[in-house]
C-alpha cells in the first residue's frame, strides 16, 4: 500500500503533497488512534501545529 500512495503523491503535474500521520489519545479507551491525512506540503507545519 505504501508504495502506491508513494507514488500518487510524488506526480509533478501540481502542488507537492505530504502524509502526515499523528497518534491521538482516544478518550473512551485512552488508547492511541493513529489519524492520516494528505495535505499540501506548504501547509504541512500548520497541519501538525493544530489539536485534534
């Protein structure tokens, strides 16, 4: 699976894309939960800056 996500986000036909994966603490079970999302890599310190 990797490589194809790899491989989606390294196209030069636009803006350059990152995986940003963090681990969140679930409040029910209080295990972690890991969240991802594909954003633009401008955004990418902003992304990591905000909760939740």
């Amino acid at each position: 699976m990797a490589k194809k996500v790899v491989a989606t986000l390294k196209k030069t036909d636009g803006k350059n894309y990152a995986k940003v994966i963090r681990a969140v603490r679930s409040e029910k079970t209080g295990a972690y939960i890991f969240k991802e999302e594909i954003v633009s890599a401008d955004l990418v310190k902003e992304t990591l800056a905000k909760k939740g």
